[in-house]
C-alpha cells in the first residue's frame, strides 16, 4: 500500500511492501501538526501488525523531516519495539542523507532491537578503485576517446536540444560538459556517489565558464530526484561497476518522463584487441575480466545491455556499438592502456593477492596493447556497446 501527502511544507510517500516486509518514507516529511501524519502513522501500525521477526524501515530517499514528524515516527518504533520484543526494527538508511543516519541512530541507543544501517556501505564493492582523484586522468582521456563517437550517435537515440537531461553517475563531469556544448539541453543534472569526483566536475564547469549543469551528491540506485523529471536520462560505463545495475535502471526508469529515452553505454572488456602480438593482449584482458568479477563488477556487460533495458521495462530497444581505436588517436589510445596498467594490475591485483609472477604476465599484455597502439603496421581497439530504452506512454 502507498500514501502520498502534499501540502505547503511537506510532500512525502509512505509505503509498505509485505512481500520484503518493509516499511519506507520518501520525499519532504515537515508537518505542521501531528494531525497531518495521521495515515502514514497507521499505515506503519498496520504494517508492524503484519510482519514476523523483522521490520526493514527504508528511509534512504528521505530528504527532509523535521521534529515533528521525526518523534511520531518514532514514538510508533519505540513503542512497538517495548511492546512486541520478538520484532527488530532495522533502520535502512544512506550515506548521502546523513543526517538521518546520526538521527535514526538515536533510537538504536535507547532501544536494543533497533538497528540503523548504512545500505550503500557495501553497495559499491568497487568503487574506491575508480574515484580516486588519481583516476582522474583515465576518465577524461576515455570520454575524450568516445565522445567522437558518441555525438554522432546520441541524436539516434533521443539527445536533442532544448530537453532536460539527467547524467546518473556522472563522475567528472565532463560528458556533462560536452553535451551542454554541443546539444544545448534546458537543463542537465549530474548526479554521483563520489564526492571527490563531483567537486572536480565543478572546478572544470567554473574555469571554463559553462553554467547551466546542476552536480549532484547521490546514490543512483535511491536518487533524491523527483519521478517523470527529464527527456534523457544518461549512465554511461558505470552500470557494470555496480554489482545490482537492476536497481539503478530502476531508478532512471523512475526519474524518466513518459516518453522519454534512458541511454546507456558499456563494455566487454576480453573483446578488446591488437595486432601485433595478439595472444598476450587476449590473455590479458581475459584476465582483467575475471580480475573485476572478483570484485563483482561486470566488465563483459556491454551485449546485455539490450536485456538489462527490457527488464526494466523499456520499450522500442536501440542497440548498436562502436569501436575506439587508435586510428582515432594512437597516443590517446596508448595514454588510456597505460591508465588501466596502473590501476588495475597495481591496486586491484594486489587487493586480490596475486603473485608476482601472475601480475607481470598480465601487465605485459598492457604494455603489447601500447606496442600494437604505436607500431605504425599496428591496430589497437576497444569496443563499446551502446543501447537505450523508451519509457511507454
């Protein structure tokens, strides 16, 4: 069951799910009597009623409360928990709300069958290897090598001036940048988990004086952003980072106005390719495959793409895919294998634990995909899978 309430200071959605047994709020909860409560309030009672042994309360995509609403709530918590000791409450909240972590915390203190967790704490078992700022140079030197590509292909695929734009993990911004130049929407929206990464967008926005993109602090799989907001919503290389993309085309799906286009580009990491030397460059990117599904990242998710968008919903599939090359540029191109040396047979591998042995093998064929970018006889590529979906009518 679900309960919208709007009014001059709050407008919020209640929900309970039997099926996962839980119970979540949603939106701006700033009542200005408890009257206005009065059936969220319910809805939670008969919601504790019907479950056994644990009651998930889903607070993720609350953006504000403010005391009133926060005491009602949990005076409802406190006292069913004192009422009913054979029933946890688990209190589910994120890293980008955090005061709701710090204020939920507080009925964890009073009450030992109240737990509050961090959901995204573990959501993103790979990140920490690609925001750093030291990654900085790779993302720019791969959109740089895309971006070629792709303003050819966006406006098959729905991009189009004048249309409001969201860029779901936008990292640093500069895909961002380039479609602001070049297709001019009305309004773009950059959302991203990395901090670090979003206050890099917003430095290059200023120096270069492009105005009109708005950088977000989010987790994309629960997204403070409001259903059926934007023409084109964009995700680009980073669904197969995540170990439940589901989750996050879920999101784009909700944030997608009726009508609109959800785009969405990965890769398949073990079709990369050069001549010469061709074996060890295979071999090695086989292994760079296996290295992140380790890390439960997909690197070979690019043909499923297609798959991914109909589950979520989509309807009138694009799908087409592209290969950069060092044709385009065989310094950029090397400069980007160098990039994926570093990281990946320098953190990602010793965080596995492989031997020395196993780790030059698999650099040497990082350094033959450089031979076969720079040999003047030579051909170096990287495929690309690109794909969206229509939200029905």
């Amino acid at each position: 069951m679900t309960l919208y309430a709007h009014g001059p200071w709050t407008r919020f959605k209640t929900h309970f799910d039997p099926n996962n047994q839980e119970f979540s709020i949603s939106g701006l909860v700033r009542p200005q009597t408890i009257d206005e409560l009065a059936p969220s309030l319910t809805l939670l009672k008969e919601s504790i009623e019907r479950v056994r042994g644990v009651l998930y309360v889903n607070v993720k995509r609350l953006a504000q409360m403010n005391n009133t609403a926060f005491h009602a709530f949990a005076r409802v918590i406190v006292d069913n928990c004192r009422a009913r000791p054979d029933l946890q409450f688990v209190i589910v909240t994120s890293s980008v709300v955090g005061w709701a972590t710090r204020k939920f915390n507080r009925l964890s203190q009073v009450e030992p069958n109240i737990r509050v967790e961090q959901y995204d704490n573990a959501f993103y078992p790979g990140q920490s290897f690609l925001e750093e700022g030291g990654f900085i140079p790779i993302l720019r030197t791969q959109t740089k090598m895309t971006w070629r590509h792709e303003r050819e292909i966006l406006p098959r695929h729905g991009m189009r001036p004048g249309i409001a734009m969201a860029d779901i993990c936008c990292g640093i911004g500069d895909f961002a940048l380039l479609v602001q130049k070049e297709f001019n929407p009305s309004r773009i929206v950059a959302l991203d988990h990395s901090k670090s990464s979003l206050a890099y967008a917003r430095q290059v926005a200023e120096e270069f004086d492009v105005r009109g993109i708005e950088y977000t602090y989010g987790d994309a799989s629960e997204m403070l952003l409001e259903d059926d907001q934007f023409d084109f919503v964009t995700c680009r290389h980073s669904l197969q980072i995540f170990n439940r993309p589901a989750l996050i085309l879920k999101e784009m799906y909700r944030i997608c106005k009726p009508g609109g286009r959800v785009y969405i580009t990965n890769e398949k990491i073990s079709h990369c390719l050069g001549e010469p030397r061709g074996e060890a460059i295979q071999w090695t990117y086989n292994e760079l495959s296996k290295l992140f599904a380790h890390f439960k990242m997909d690197l070979e998710m690019g043909p499923k793409n297609h798959r991914y968008l109909i589950e979520a919903g989509f309807q009138n599939i694009r799908a087409e895919s592209f290969m950069v090359t060092n044709l385009d540029d065989s310094q950029a191109f090397a400069d980007v294998v160098q990039s994926w040396e570093n990281t990946f047979a320098g953190d990602m591998s010793q965080q596995r634990g492989d031997s020395p042995e196993f780790v030059e093998q698999f650099r040497r064929g990082f350094q033959d995909h450089i031979f076969a970018a720079l040999h003047p006889k030579g051909y170096a590529g990287w495929p690309i899978w690109v794909a969206s979906g229509q939200k029905p009518l």
